[in-house]
C-alpha cells in the first residue's frame, strides 16, 4: 500500500471513536484538567515557512444566541521544522527551547493566552483543529487572536490539515 502524502493532523491523545478525553477539557479531574492535547502533522507542503493552528468548537453558540465557532487555541509563527506539540506544553513552549520559543500562542476567546479546554452545557460539539502550512511567517503583534489570524493567513496558505473530534 503506497503511503499518503496528504498534508495531514492527528492526534495520538485522542481516542479512535474520535472523541477528546476528559483531562483535555475543563471538565477533568483533579490535576488532570485543562492539558493541551498533543497534535502531529505529516507531508508539511514544499515552501512552507510558518505554520498556524486555529482550534474552534464548532458547535458553541452566544447566551440565547446563534451558533459562533468558540476559539480554544490559537498559535502563529510554528516553524516549518516543528512537526509535532507536546501534550501539556501550552504555555511552557519556551521551556522546550529550540524551535518551539519561535511559536506565539495567541488569545482563545476567553481573552487568555494558550490553550482553553471546553466546559459545555451538552456534550456531543465538534472541535476543529486546523493546521495552516503559510509562506511566510505572521507578523501580529502582541496580541494574536483567531480574527487576526484568519485575516493574516489570507493569501498565504499553502496547505490545510484539519482533525475534527468530538467532546
């Protein structure tokens, strides 16, 4: 069987059925709460320089409102050398050095910096993690959130990666 080479995005914490585990959401238990999963992506495009990663719940919707995809995380500036992120890293990638002090994690919607696990009135929403291969590198500022992201990106994206899971 020929391998793909499909620009791809995985993750080995989240289970085959294809559902986010507790310890990645608010929800968790005990200390095992809040952890940002860890994510993989294969057959990164050719003339990558950047990639960026927007995590949306899909399916979150405004007090008596419409249905508005949530921001959870939001990172810019992955260099194309960075294949993976540790599970638990989000807001400690300076500690891994190297490559990883280059990525900024921008705001998720609560107007925090790194990654939000979900806390959700009904269970059953789809979370998407969408991986940007870009040209360049983004150039945003201080504060870096998904509207600015998405914003950046167009023009500049050589290939997507989406996993979608379900909490």
């Amino acid at each position: 069987m020929a391998e793909s080479t499909e620009f791809r995005l995985v993750s080995p914490g989240i289970d085959d059925q294809g559902r986010m585990p507790r310890k990645y959401t608010g929800e968790g238990q005990g200390s095992q709460k809040n952890i940002s999963p860890p994510l993989e992506w294969y057959n990164v495009p050719e003339g990558t320089k950047t990639l960026a990663l927007v995590v949306l719940d899909l399916d979150a919707s405004e007090p008596d409102g419409p249905i508005v995809p949530w921001a959870h995380w939001v990172m810019v500036n992955i260099p194309a050398s960075v294949n993976r992120i540790p599970e638990g890293v989000s807001g400690r990638l300076e500690e891994l050095g190297g490559d990883y002090g280059e990525i900024k994690e921008g705001n998720n919607d609560w107007k925090q910096p790194g990654w939000r696990g979900p806390v959700l009135p009904n269970h059953g929403h789809r979370f998407e993690f969408r991986v940007y291969a870009l040209d360049d590198a983004l150039r945003l500022g201080n504060k870096v959130t998904k509207e600015k992201v998405l914003e950046a990106i167009e023009g500049h994206v050589i290939g997507e990666a989406v996993l979608t899971c379900i909490f």
